[in-house]
C-alpha cells in the first residue's frame, strides 16, 4: 500500500461506525467513510470537540452540521522535492469549504502519487508537459507546475476549474504555465489526438459515473479501457508516466495493473505498479484504505 504520511495539517484522527475523525488544519470534521465497517470506542477527544459533521441521510444524499466552523480555510502541503532543494521551499496551499455530498475540495490521500509524480518531474532535467484529467481543484496540477511542468487542466465544471485556479494563486503559482480549460475530458483527448499534440506525463481521476455535456452516460467499468487506450496516444516518445487514480471498487489495484500493462507496456515499455492507497489513523495506528491508484513510468 502507498501511504499519504508526510502531512502536517491533515490527519485521520479515528475511524469507526461508518465515519472518520479529521483534522483539517485547526478543524475537526467527522464525515462518513464507507470503507469504516468497524465499530471501535470513540475514544479519541476530537469525537466530542468536532467543527463540522456530515450525517448520510438514508434516502441518500445527507446535510452538514456545523459548531464554529468558518465558511472557508486554507491548509498546506511541502512535497519531498521542495524539503530538499535549496531555496524552494514554499508550501502548497489548499483553499477548503464544506459542499456538496461530504466533500471538502481535496483528497488528501493523493498526495502520496503527488510526492511521486513531482520527483519525476523535478529530475527530469528538461521541460515536461502534463495533461491532468477530471483534474478536479488541482491537487495534481499544482503539485506538477510546482515541479517545474507546464500543464493542462481540463474538468467539465467550471467552478472546480475556477477552485483550482484559486489554489495555483495561493501556491505562488498564478504565472506557472498552466492552461485551464472546462471541457468534456473524452473530447478535449480526441482533439489533441487530432491536433497531433503530445504529453511527456498523464493524469487521470475519473468518475465512477457520470454524464457527458449531451447526456452521454460514463460508467467507469465499461469506459475506462477504451479511454486508457484513446489517452496513451497523447503520451510523447520520452514520455515519464501515467497515472490512474480510482475509488471504484471494481478497479482493484491487479485490474489497474493489467489494464495498464496491456495498453501501456507493451506499446511503450517501461514498468507499471499498481496498489491501494491509504491514510494513517492516529488512534488505532492501523492504515485506512482510500481507494487504488496505476503507475507506469518509462524507466
């Protein structure tokens, strides 16, 4: 399992009876956690001492609760490269707000495949262009044009594009050679496949379900080889990598592996690793697991 454990301002307090326990910053929230089948003590503190609680509705859907807890705040995150490089030490920085079905802006858990992907980058030694996909508010594209790529975010909502540009602003990177695009990610691909464009990195977060600008039904099971597939075309002759990021749970980390050696190692060559990915619980000192996510990388 890779593990997101270089946080400060994030930790997973406790888990237990369908919920977690976090710390965002200097905020205590408890959302549900479908994984969290267990039902230990709630003995940790934060249980009582709690800013924000999302309680699931059993029609489905479900409302905040909230005890002093402000409408938007910011917490940060230093990727290894910047630990270690002289004179570049600024931290990422994350604006987070309380919406819609539990979320607050950012998965935390992915900044184990951030921590890997800018290292690639940075070492590199030579320009390097991304293209993230269902890129969400930026957690990968600001971790990428950190490390030094010029990169394309596409996200079909305009308000997650507009979130994201928010974070490259407050992350010093409002200049970086970023482009922001709201379009449909199926379509933006198969332009810039026509368009001849290339890409020396991939990433890609795409939904369980969805529907296209037309009405067109995306159910990741049955579209995400095809999309793999069309995607791998844009990867450029010295391409670094490609990332697969899925909270589906018929996308287990062997699925991703085959699917990805199938598409990507025998075209490309290269090596591909697959696993879940995970956060570590305070309380319990055990792991709790966030989904799978596919790495290929040409070396």
């Amino acid at each position: 399992m890779w593990i997101a454990d270089h946080w400060k301002d994030y930790e997973v307090l406790d888990t237990s009876s369908g919920e977690k326990l976090e710390r965002w910053g200097d905020y205590i929230l408890v959302r549900p956690d479908p994984q969290v089948i267990w039902k230990t003590p709630h003995d940790h503190k934060g249980w009582k001492q709690k800013n924000g609680h999302y309680h699931r509705s059993a029609k489905g859907g479900g409302e905040w609760e909230f005890f002093h807890l402000p409408d938007e705040w910011a917490i940060h995150y230093t990727l290894p490269f910047q630990k270690e490089a002289s004179g570049k030490t600024d931290p990422l920085t994350f604006h987070l707000k309380p919406f819609s079905f539990k979320h607050t802006g950012l998965f935390p858990e992915q900044a184990v495949n951030w921590d890997w992907f800018s290292g690639l980058i940075h070492e590199a030694g030579r320009p390097v262009k991304v293209l993230n996909l269902f890129a969400y508010t930026g957690g990968a594209t600001v971790s990428a044009a950190a490390a030094g790529a010029a990169v394309t975010h596409v996200d079909a909502s305009k308000g997650m594009v507009g979130w994201a540009k928010e974070n490259a602003a407050a992350s010093g990177l409002a200049d970086a050679p970023i482009r922001w695009l709201v379009d449909d990610c199926m379509k933006f691909v198969e332009r810039e496949i026509r368009r001849g464009n290339k890409y020396d990195g991939i990433i890609m977060d795409p939904p369980s379900y969805g529907r296209g600008p037309k009405g067109e039904i995306w159910k990741i099971e049955d579209n995400i080889w095809d999309f793999v597939g069309l995607t791998a075309q844009l990867l450029s002759d010295d391409a670094l990598f490609f990332l697969i990021n899925s909270y589906t749970t018929g996308l287990q980390p062997a699925v991703l592996s085959y699917m990805m050696n199938s598409t990507l190692t025998k075209k490309f060559g290269g090596h591909v690793e697959a696993e879940e990915i995970g956060l570590p619980v305070t309380e319990s000192g055990l792991v709790l697991p966030c989904g799978a996510s596919g790495r290929w990388q040409r070396k």
